[in-house]
C-alpha cells in the first residue's frame, strides 16, 4: 500500500528521505523515592534515582539515520506524592553504558520564591544532541534531586521531550 502511494516518487530517482520529527516523548513512570532520614542533618538532602531505557525506546533511532536532540525534561509528582515544591535542585543526565560519560540534560534550580508546583521543567535552547547516547543498545538516566525531602516516601514521573532528523536512504 505504502509503495502504491510512493512508487512513483521512488521510480523517479529519489536518492533519500529526509524528516524532522518534533515532540517526542519518552516518559517512565513510578520513580520511587525513599522518605527523608529520621534524623537527617539540617539541611538540604539530595538522593537520585537511576533507571535505564532499553532499545525498544529508541527504535526509531536504530535502524536510520538519526540525529537525536533533548528538548525538555519535565519531573511531574505522581499521584498521592507531595507537591514538588521541596525540590531546591534537579539534575538529569544520560550515559550509554558502560561509559560513565554523561550528559546533563537538565539543571533545574528553583525560584526564591516558593510555590506549590506538581511539574518542574527545563527546555533546553538550544536543543542538547543526545544522538551518540540515544543510538547506543541502552540508555541511562540519573535523576538527583535535593532539598528539603518530605519524611514519606514519594514518586515521580520522568518525561524526555525529543525531537530529531531522520534520513532514509534505499
């Protein structure tokens, strides 16, 4: 069907396709934290969580040629988690293991003044290239955050905004 579409495009000497791709996003849900130390020092604490996205999250990366950019990250409160708004400071970073070269793809500090948010996001400008990590076999994902953490336990969503170019040659 698709070639009956494109047949004529591709018999006409077509020597590749090109496409960008915006708004893609890969989110892992149920990140859990530990609640804060019982007796923890004064102070902000910081504690990350590390999970890792296997090819099947990239396979539109792996098989063309692909130029892969970090756009956004956003960190959202899951259901029946505290409002966000301990969080003094986030980081997220990527690495294609086994190297322990990472990319930070967001840096989040937050504003003097405090309220009450269930979402804290960055957008990069300019778009970070992610395209050496996100075309490896896995991908890691280190989340810190610190501050003042709640004394329960707490979850969290984790969403990556992507965007990119694919090329596909015959």
């Amino acid at each position: 069907m698709v070639l009956g579409a494109f047949g004529p495009w591709f018999l006409a000497g077509c020597s590749s396709v090109h496409v960008e791709v915006q708004d893609i996003e890969v989110t892992q849900r149920g990140l859990h934290f530990d609640p804060a130390p019982a007796m923890a020092p004064a102070g902000p604490i910081a504690t990350t969580c590390s999970f890792q996205l296997d090819s099947s999250s990239a396979s539109w990366t792996k098989q063309l040629d692909a130029n892969v950019h970090a756009t956004r990250v956003r960190l959202h409160a899951a259901d029946g988690s505290p409002d966000l708004d301990f969080v003094e400071f986030a980081m997220v970073s990527i690495s294609a293991p086994p190297s322990a070269d990472a990319v930070t793809i967001m840096s989040y500090q937050a504003p003097s003044t405090a309220t009450s948010v269930r979402d804290l996001e960055t957008t990069n400008v300019p778009p970070i290239d992610v395209t050496r990590i996100w075309s490896s076999p896995q991908v890691r994902v280190d989340l810190t955050v610190a501050g003042q953490l709640p004394p329960m336990a707490w979850s969290a969503d984790l969403t990556l905004g992507l965007s990119g170019e694919i090329t596909w040659r015959p």
